[in-house]
C-alpha cells in the first residue's frame, strides 16, 4: 500500500512523535508542531480534550471531519493523515502549513491586491469543484478556516461543519430516469453554500470586512437575507471584481455562478496565476 494509505490504517500513539512548539490554540484544544520519527516527516498535532468534546456534543461532528477530510486528496486541502486517542485527549495528525494562518494575513495586510485576492478565489473554487465532485459541502469557509503553506498556496482546513450529501433525488423518489443530469447531479443544489461563502471571502478578501456587516446580529441577518451588498468608494476595487462577487451572491441559490464558471469570468483569467501561487 502507498505510504499514505498505509499511514491511513496504522495503528499511531504518542511515542510515534517528537513534539515540537506549540502553533497555537484551536477550538478544543491546542495544535503543535510536530515530527513523525520513522519518517521524520513534520505534521501538525492538534490535541482535543474528551471532556470538552463530550460538554459540546460535537464527538459525531469529529467523526464525521476526520472521515471526510482523511479521505479528500487536493494541493489547497490540508491533509488529514490519521489519528489515535488516549485516557483523556483525541489526537489528529494534521499536515502542517509552514506560513500559518491566513486571516492573521489579511489583518496585518488589511485587504489583498486583486491579484492576490484572485489567485486565492481561484484555487479555493478548484478545491472546492473536487469536493463537490465527492458529493462534499465545506459549508464553513472563512478567513479563520484557510491556512497557507510553504509555497503561499492557500490549504482549506477544518472540516467540521462539512458534510456527505446523497443525491436527495435517490430518496426523494423511486426512478431516476426521467430526471436530466443538471437534476441527477443535485449536488451543485446543495453545494451552491459554498459558492456563497466564496462570494463573501472575495468580498472580504478586496475589502478587508465582510459585506453584511452589522453591529447587531439581526441587522446582519437582515442584510444578508436582503441581500444589502453594497461596494465603498475605497478601496478602489475593478467592476469586473464587483461584478463576480454580484454573481455569487445571489439569493436564489440555483441562480448562483457555477464554480467552473467562475474559473472562466474575466476578473479571475485576467488576475488569477494559474499555479494557484501568489507571487507578489
Ligand atoms: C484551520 C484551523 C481553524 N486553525 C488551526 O487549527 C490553527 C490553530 C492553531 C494553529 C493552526 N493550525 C495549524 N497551523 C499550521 N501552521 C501554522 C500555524 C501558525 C503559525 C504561526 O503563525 N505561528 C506559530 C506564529 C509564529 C510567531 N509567533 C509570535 C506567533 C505564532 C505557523 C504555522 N499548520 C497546521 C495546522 C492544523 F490545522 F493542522 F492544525
């Protein structure tokens, strides 16, 4: 088996690893650098503490994140290559991306060049397009959730709030051979999430705040269900960038521009690099 798969299925522990610094705070727990020590391979080790997952009910949410993630294979998804558990603590060994968080980035930058912004829209859509294509939803993409390796490739990470979806249509009724194949394939229905999330992280992205910004959550709410997207005077962003972020924030959900769209809509050819790596 190749050294992943074999990775996959291997029996790991503690002993397996040097522990190096602490990378810093996840949701339940803390994540540290870390070197495998048969391959000296560095990962990154994010320890979640039982009680605190058990206190959250969110051990099926685990399940379900390593499940999908350990099985999802793209250069803009982080690697899941395996876990283990003890008395107290669940462990996932996690590939490590070497530049770190990426709305810490955006913080210190402020907002992202189009070119920057473009390269990073284009090859989360990539990644997203193979998820979907495995009938898998993010449904949780956000500055928090996007780290940055060592080329300045952008990694998806976190997959918590993922999820497997069947073709509704299987259940929904008994033959399928009436229905085309925009129907059969209903996945775009329901990962049409994603391509919002994305419209929203460009808008962010090129503007440094999200477009529905409120001071109270109701007001929010309200901007987002009215779609209130208004651009401001500065920065100075290009009409082509507005008029993408305009097609996939989109109300209606099937109205949304199809990912593989988007990798063909001017903004993203004219400024995106292909090889999905910002240059600066
Ligand atoms: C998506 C999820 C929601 N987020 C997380 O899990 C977070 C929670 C804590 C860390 C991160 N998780 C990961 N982080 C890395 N790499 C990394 C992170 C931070 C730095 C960094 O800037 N410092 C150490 C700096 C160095 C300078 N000092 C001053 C501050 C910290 C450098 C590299 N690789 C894999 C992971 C993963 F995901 F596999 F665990």
């Amino acid at each position: 088996a190749s050294d992943a798969s074999a990775a996959a299925q291997k029996r790991w522990n503690l002993s397996d690893f040097d522990i190096g610094k602490p990378l810093g705070r996840g949701k339940f727990g803390h994540v540290y650098l870390a070197r495998e020590k048969r391959s000296n391979h560095i990962v990154a080790l994010k320890v979640l503490f039982k009680t605190q997952l058990q206190q959250s009910q969110v051990e099926h949410q685990l399940r379900r994140e390593v499940e999908i993630q350990s099985h999802l294979r793209n250069p803009n998804i982080l690697r899941l290559y395996g876990y283990f558990y003890d008395q107290k603590r669940v462990y996932l060994i996690l590939e490590y991306a070497a530049r770190g968080e990426l709305y810490k980035e955006l913080q210190k930058c402020k907002y992202f060049s189009e070119r920057r912004a473009a390269t990073y829209v284009a090859s989360l859509a990539r990644a997203l397009i193979y998820c979907h294509g495995k009938h898998v939803i993010h449904r949780d993409i956000k500055p928090e959730n996007l780290l940055i390796g060592a080329q300045g490739e952008l990694k998806i990470a976190d997959f918590g709030w993922s999820v497997h979806t069947f073709n509704r249509r299987r259940t929904m009724c008994g033959t399928l051979d009436y229905l085309p194949p925009e129907m059969v394939e209903s996945v775009e229905h329901d990962a049409s999430v994603d391509i919002w999330s994305l419209g929203i992280l460009c808008y962010e992205f090129l503007y440094g705040v999200p477009p529905f910004e409120a001071m109270e959550h109701s007001d929010t709410y309200r901007r987002i269900v009215q779609v209130d997207l208004k651009f401001p005077p500065k920065p100075i962003v290009s009409s082509s960038a507005k008029d993408l972020i305009s097609q996939m924030l989109v109300k209606e959900s099937s109205q949304r521009l199809p990912l593989h769209k988007l990798l063909e809509h001017p903004w993203i050819v004219q400024n995106a690099d292909p090889s999905g790596i910002y240059r600066g």
